[in-house]
C-alpha cells in the first residue's frame, strides 16, 4: 500500500501590503511543483489575487476557502487544478472581507482552518497566502502551519514591521500552536541600483542571522507583469531575472527542509 503523504503546511506572512507576498507564494509554489513535487496554495486573501495570479477567474470561484472555514464544505471540495502540473489551488471569494466578523462567534475560530487541512493529504506542501493583516484569518494560517515565510520588502520601515510579526508568531507559538517556526525571511523588491536595498539587506541579515535566505528577489518588471496574464513569472518568461531568483528560492527552501527533517530524525 502506498504511503499517505502528510504535508507541511508553510505560511506566507507579513501584515504590511505591497511586500511581494502573494507573488512569492505563487512562484515559489510553482517552482517547487517544478521539482516533481504536490503543492496546494490556499488563498487566505480576501482580494485573491493568488487567484488571479494562477489564472482562475473570480467566476470560476463558487466554492473557496471562505466556504471552508465558515464549515459549509470541506476543503477538498474546494480544490481546484491550475494547469501547472503538480500545482492545486483553493481560491479566495469575496465573502472572504467579511469572515473575519462571522468567525468571532465560532466554536474553534482560530483552529478553523487546522481543522479542515486535517483531512487533507496527497500533497507534499501547502502554501498559505495571508491577507496583508493580522486578522482571525491570518491567525487561522499560523494555527494551522508548521512554519511561516515572511517576505520582506527592501525598504526603510522593513525591519521594524517584520519584528512586529515575528512577535506575533511567537504569541501564537505560545498560546495556540507550539510546533509553529519561522521558516525564513525572503528579502523582495531588491533594487541593485538603490544603496537602501543594500543598506536594509544587511540590518536584516544582522538581526536575523541565518533566517535570512541567500537569494533575493529583484524588481523586475516581468515579475509585475506576469499576474496580467493569469500566470507565475516562471511561466511567463522563465529567463527573467525574477523567474531564476524564484527558482533558486524554492531550492533553498527545500534544502532547509530536508536538513530539518534530517536534524529533527537525528534527534
């Protein structure tokens, strides 16, 4: 009998907006689909643009992860192919903006999503796209993860919002989900031109240490371009500086995954 796989569940997080965290969960899902391996993006954003992005159309969306977490389907139910082999996708829906008000008075509102994902299988990863806030549904994503990815763009306010995360992460640590780390922090919208990128890059690195992945991403136009399109960057112009830099991405972190699996085997 075949091995039922058991996936681990990332989420992609950050409560500022514009950081590149939609487009990291969508091409770093696919990049690591390109490797042979199941993915599943869920799209935990009421805006759904990781949706968009995977080129389902809003009319395509009757059934989405606010259905799920409210109770009225199961998430398998939900689940949509993107064309990408190896890629899946539940959307986001409009009525998303508004379960944050409806799951207040919900039994078990902040294991929610936990609780759907636990009949799930058959993949090997699930990506979690938050909403850019930290609301009931972006603390559904921490609950139910193993690990969290911050995106964070290269700017000058970046540290400071990304320590206000990582402070949230550890409250959910401690209160609703032990198990939960931090995977890593991917540094977004690097401008080679523009000595800040350099300058917040390396107050980044010297406050997090090793958390901070070696590959950044760059401004590229062809990464802004790609959504238009209804398709990752790696298949809208797979030569683009942006493209490679997702593919290097999705090979550290699966490095950092296999070492852990083989850290947490050793002990």
């Amino acid at each position: 009998m075949a091995e039922v796989l058991s996936p681990r569940i990332i989420a992609i997080a950050n409560q500022k907006g514009g950081v590149g965290k939609t487009t990291t969960a969508i091409n770093l899902a696919t990049a690591i689909a390109a490797t042979h391996k199941t993915v599943l993006v869920i799209d935990l954003d009421p805006q759904g643009n990781a949706s968009t992005g995977l080129g389902i159309d809003r009319s395509m969306r009757e059934v989405n992860s606010y259905h799920v977490l409210i109770g009225e389907a199961p998430l398998a139910s939900a689940v949509q192919g993107t064309g990408i082999p190896g890629l899946s996708l539940v959307p986001s829906g409009m009525d998303l903006s508004g379960a944050d008000v409806e799951l207040v008075d919900m039994d078990r509102r902040e294991w929610r999503l936990a609780d759907a994902l636990k009949s799930v299988s058959g993949y090997d990863y699930v990506l979690i796209d938050c909403p850019p806030s930290l609301t009931l549904l972006t603390v559904n994503a921490l609950v139910a993860a193993h690990a969290v990815m911050v995106p964070l763009q290269c700017e000058f306010f970046a540290l400071e919002g990304v320590t206000h995360l990582v402070s949230t992460i550890e409250r959910v640590r401690q209160s609703l989900n032990p198990g939960l780390e931090l995977q890593g922090i991917v540094l977004t919208m690097f401008d080679t031109r523009n000595n800040l990128s350099d300058m917040v890059a390396a107050d980044v690195r010297g406050f997090f240490g090793d958390k901070v992945y070696k590959t950044v991403i760059p401004r590229n136009v062809r990464i802004s371009e790609a959504p238009s399109h209804g398709k990752p960057v790696l298949l809208y112009d797979v030569k683009s500086s942006g493209a490679e830099a997702y593919i290097h991405l999705a090979s550290e972190v699966l490095k950092r995954e296999r070492d852990l699996r083989a850290e947490k085997g050793a002990a």
